[in-house]
C-alpha cells in the first residue's frame, strides 16, 4: 500500500509555502492595480495643491480657499497647456504627460552644456507644461514648473507670475532633499513671502533674481530683483537662484513668456483703437 504524503515533511512544507507566497503575491499584485487609479488621483490632486499655492491661492495644510472654495473649483480657473520651450509656441500634449520623465529621455530632450546648465539638471525635456490662470479680463497669473540641484538632491516645484509676466506671484518646492532648519528652509512660509513682488526680469527681459544676505536700499534698481538667502545653506541658496534664472531664460521659459508678453501687448493696443 502506497504512503500518504507526510504532512510534516520537508516536501510538504515547501509546498505550502510556494502555495502561500502565490497567494499573497497574487493579493499584493491585485490590491496594487486596483489602487493605482486613487494613487495616480492623489498625484495629480497634489499637483492641483502645489500650483495653488505657488499662485498664492491655497494655504499650505489646507485643502479649501480662503473664498470657500475647493482645489478642484479653484483649480477650474487654470488652463493647462503645453509649450515647445524652444520656440516658445503651444503644442500638442498626451494625457498623463510627464516633463521630468520626457527629460530622461534623449528621443524628446536635449543635454545641456556645463555653462547653459547652471539649475544642474543634465538634461531638458523640448516640450513641458503651463498653468494659465484667468478671469474676466484675461490672463490672471501664469505658473510655471522648475527644477534643480541645492545641496543634496533637485528641488521640484513651481513658480507663479503676474498677469505683467515679469512679477513674481509666488514661488514653492513639492519635493526637496535639503537640510532640515537649512536648506529645508525652503519650505518656510515667511522666507516664501519674500518673493512676492521680486521682479523676474531686468529692463533688458534678462532674468536678473538673486539671493542675497545683505539687501539693497529698499528704493534702489538692485532691490527688485533681490530676496533674502537662505542663512547657512550657501549650495542651496545658489541652487535656487539658479533654476529660477535658468527656467526664466532662454533654455526655459523665457521664449514663451515673451511671446504672450508681446501678444498681451498687442491685444491692450488693439483695445484702444
């Protein structure tokens, strides 16, 4: 007569335990595509978050307006649009586009040299998106996204402008690797409002920002353009500086941001005729 399988053999063990490890995987895999389609919405809700807040619209911790309204009702006032940042025109974009994984790809990106590169990003994708806020008369604000390298990793985040396109309305990081209580300051509300008014561009639509530990006479040309450094992150204080002159530049923005200027221009002409 044939011998039943010892259940407390080694084979048997060993089968219940592949037997196991199936199922789980199996219940892991499930349970991770069945929430990705609500990771994918946080994701994007975050981003909605980031912007609003750059545009000075959203409360960091807070998820309605100081109007009452909701991020998803105040985000309706926003058009998203995608930009060829060489010629500074709109283009076509997928859903789910993705600027900072289109820049890991040498098919839709282009390398920087070491002296165009100064936010140190390596390389920049040729198509990215914009957020266009606007109301009754126009355009509102415009944020932009920016990136590069502080101290000990790239700072993500964005940079909103007002309607003259020149003024800073706003500037926040969603994502940073800086120093807590140094870098990290990047994050603090006070050092944030000191953006507000900084003026973008010089009189020669050259981006002219700097970040500085002593300020200027407050009445001097040098004061527009100046915000407070950040005290004790000196490779942080330069990071940000630079990518915010880098995405305001040629290689960034600024090809795009002058061309609606112009349009603006022209559109305000055409009103008083």
């Amino acid at each position: 007569m044939r011998k039943g399988l010892n259940k407390d053999g080694l084979t048997n063990t060993f089968l219940i335990a592949v037997f196991l490890c199936l199922i789980c995987s199996i219940l892991v895999s499930g349970l991770a595509v069945s929430l990705k389609p609500m990771q994918l919405l946080n994701k994007e809700l975050d981003q909605k978050k980031n912007i609003l807040r750059a545009a000075g619209m959203l409360e960091a911790g807070s998820d309605v307006g100081a109007d009452g309204r909701t991020v998803e009702q105040m985000f309706a006032d926003f058009n998203v649009r995608a930009v060829n940042l060489d010629s500074g025109e709109y283009t076509d974009f997928a859903v789910g586009y993705d600027p900072i994984r289109a820049a890991a790809d040498s098919t839709v990106s282009i390398g920087l040299s070491e002296d165009d590169d100064i936010a140190t990003i390596g390389r920049r994708e040729n198509v990215s998106l914009v957020f266009i806020k606007t109301n009754e008369t126009g355009i509102d604000k415009v944020v932009i996204p920016v990136r590069g390298f502080g101290l000990w990793g790239t700072l993500y985040g964005y940079l909103a402008l007002e309607n003259d396109l020149s003024t800073i309305a706003g500037l926040g990081f969603y994502q940073h690797k800086e120093t807590p209580g140094l870098g990290g300051e990047v994050d603090n509300p006070k050092w944030k409002q000191g953006w507000q008014g900084v003026q973008l561009y010089d009189d020669g639509g050259q981006p002219a920002v700097d970040l500085v530990k002593l300020r200027s006479p407050a009445n001097s040309d040098a004061s527009r353009y100046e915000v407070d450094a950040l005290s004790g992150a000196t490779f942080t204080t330069r990071g940000v500086k630079n990518l915010v002159n880098f995405w305001a530049g040629d290689l960034g923005f600024g090809p795009f941001l002058q061309k609606l200027k112009t349009q603006q221009m022209q559109a305000s002409v055409g009103e008083q005729h």
